[in-house]
C-alpha cells in the first residue's frame, strides 16, 4: 500500500492488480470500476473522509 498525501490518493498493489482511491473533495473519490477497469469519479461521501484520514494519520 501507498500513502499520498500531496494527492490525497491510496494505491494498493494486490498480486495481481493495482487500486487507485483519490479523494476528490469531501464527497467523491477517482476509483477503478470493477466491471471495466477504468478510473472514474465516483460519489462516496465516506469514502473520501476516509483516505483523508488515512492521510492525515501516516503522514
């Protein structure tokens, strides 16, 4: 896993894959749709408060 904190953005690296969560404001958050693996913009309030959390406390 890798914290951002100039992007406020989380990379997880699985084996096999990689997933990119960028918040984008309080309420949306860039994010791999798992149907077609494209980034999109995608409205999760919690989401976003979250990896704003996580970046405020490891970095």
């Amino acid at each position: 896993m890798r914290v951002d904190g100039d992007n406020f953005k989380i990379d997880v690296n699985t084996e096999t894959e990689m997933f990119r969560f960028k918040a984008k404001g309080l309420d949306s958050v860039i994010m791999k749709d798992v149907k077609t693996g494209i980034l999109q913009l995608t409205f999760d309030p919690a989401l976003a408060q979250g990896i704003y959390n996580i970046v405020d406390e490891y970095l």
